[in-house]
C-alpha cells in the first residue's frame, strides 16, 4: 500500500476533510460561458482565434481556481472543450492542471478514454503520467491526478491505466447521468457466477475487482467510478457492490440531480462521494452579473457546499 502523501485516493480524501467539500468543479469553458471582460481582453491581444480562444480559457480558469481553491475537494476539466480548438486549447488545459495544482487542488481529466494495449499507454502517458523521449529522458503529460475512462472493453482498456505506486487514478464509466445510459447499461444480464443482474452491476463488480487490492489509507481505491446523481437509486445498488470505490458524480444541479440524490452513494462513514458541477459554478455569472465573475462562482460553490453538507 503506498504511503498517505502518494496514493492518490489518498491525497483526494485529504482535500476533501481540508476543504469541508464534497465538490468537484468541472471546468468546462465554451465561448459562450465566457465573461464579456475576458472576450474583450483576449481579443484585443489574439484576435478572433484559436489562440484567442485559448487565451480567454486559461484566463477564465486561473480567475475561477483563484476563487474556488481551499473551497472545493477538486477540479475536472472536460478533454473536448479544449480539444475542440488544437494545440492552442491543449496548452490552455495542460497550463490549468499546472496552475490548479500550484493552488494544490487535486485534477480529474474528463477524457472518458478507453483503448487495449500500447494505446491504452499512450493515453495515460498523454494524461496522467509522462512518455518516453528519444533515448532515455521521460517527457511529462498533461499531469492530472485523475482520468475517466469507459471501461466497457474489458480488463485490457482498464489496466493500462493504473500505475504501480497508485499514484494517479481512474474513474471507470459505470453508471452514467445521460437520459439514454440505460439502454446499454440497465439491460438485463442472465445471473452468472458473480450474481450481476444488470450490465451496469457486473462493470460495478468489475471495478471492484480491479481496485481490490489497491486501497490507500483512506480505505478508498485508485479505480473509482462514474455514476450519475440522477440516478440514487442504482447509486445506492452500486455502492453496495463497490463498498471502497470513490464516486464521481455528475448530474447534479443543471442537470436535474439534488443533493440528496447525489449523495445517495455515500459510505456508511459519510464518504466516497465526490459531486461534480460545471455549468451552475462557472456560468453563476450570468445570472449575478453585477458581482464580478469569480465571486458568483465563488458564490455558487459556497451554495452547493451548504447543499450537501447539510444532507452529509
């Protein structure tokens, strides 16, 4: 078992009992999110491109983890919107897991990436940990603490991912917060040997199996799993499957999940829970627009902090 300081469900817990928060702020920018200050200022000096773009995006970023630090569990960029705009945008993301973690807040990569093999490797070098050079030096990645992945290829799309010191993490798709995620997922399996009635419970069991034996202090895994708070039910069903796998969950707030739903999966100790808002935290400011950008996010993370800390 690796030692408190390096097991990164470790250094999560950690920040979730230092920040008194079970929420993770997705950030998640568009240009549409963005305040009319910071188009203005990164089109003056970019213009109306790609790195303008990008620029804006790291601004807004910087100011939002300035506002947030100390008051939330972590931080969960999603991979597209960075994407979406080249090397430009995946410079602003790699310069946000910097600065997040310079603030010391714990990353979540949402990348949902799921390949076999040398690919497998090449996507957690690219995310979480670093690749080879050309002859011996190792060229650092993106550098987040954490990665979702869709684990629907089997062991071979999940393992490549884990490194030896559970240093990084994962968060494999269980049970997502989408309107159509049961067709796949809630689908009706003939009991087997491991007693899954459902495709979702035999990836529950799956991901148990695969963070068994990687527990850090905490109790907790470095392979947890996404499952949606807009569905408590099943949330409940999962964590009874998954008794230490830590929970990422989406789906609350803009997108129909309360607090209590989102927390129907916590452990018995009142754990395991990390509740995941994007647009209800960064785009506060369009509905308190007098106030200043960073304090209405500030402002929303306070109010969803108040949410589940009254429930927890």
């Amino acid at each position: 078992m690796a030692a408190m300081s390096d097991h990164v469900a470790d250094r999560l817990h950690a920040a979730i009992t230092a920040s008194g928060s079970l929420a993770c702020v997705g950030l998640d920018p568009r240009p549409s999110l963005l305040p009319p200050s910071v188009v203005e200022e990164a089109l003056a000096r970019h213009g109306d491109t790609a790195d303008g773009v990008a620029s804006a995006f790291l601004a807004f970023n910087r100011g939002l983890i300035d506002a947030i630090a100390g008051a939330c569990a972590a931080i969960k960029p999603q991979a597209a919107c960075y994407e979406a705009y080249g090397w430009q945008g995946m410079r602003a993301l790699i310069e946000t897991v910097a600065y997040a973690h310079g603030r010391g807040v714990p990353v979540i990569l949402d990348g949902k990436r799921g390949d076999i093999g040398s690919t497998a490797e090449h996507y957690q070098q690219a995310y979480l940990g670093a690749a080879p050079g050309l002859r011996t030096s190792a060229i650092p990645g993106c550098g987040a603490d954490w990665l979702t992945i869709n684990g629907y290829l089997g062991g071979d799309g999940v393992l490549p991912f884990r490194d030896a010191q559970a240093r990084h993490g994962v968060f494999v798709l269980v049970k997502t917060s989408n309107a159509s995620s049961g067709e796949l997922q809630d689908r009706s399996l003939q009991v087997g040997a491991d007693g899954a009635t459902s495709v979702m419970q035999a990836m529950a069991l799956l991901v148990a199996g695969w963070g068994a034996s990687r527990r850090g202090s905490c109790g907790l895994s470095d392979v947890g799993a996404v499952v949606g708070a807009t569905y408590p039910d099943q949330a409940r069903e999962l964590r009874r499957l998954m008794p230490d796998t830590l929970f990422l969950v989406p789906g609350y707030g803009a997108q129909g999940g309360s607090a209590a739903d989102a927390l129907a999966g916590l452990r018995p100790q009142g754990d395991g829970v990390l509740v995941n808002s994007s647009r209800g935290i960064i785009a506060a400011w369009q509905k308190h627009p007098s106030g200043g950008w960073a304090a209405a996010a500030r402002g929303a993370l306070d109010a969803m902090n108040r949410d589940l800390n009254r429930l927890r």
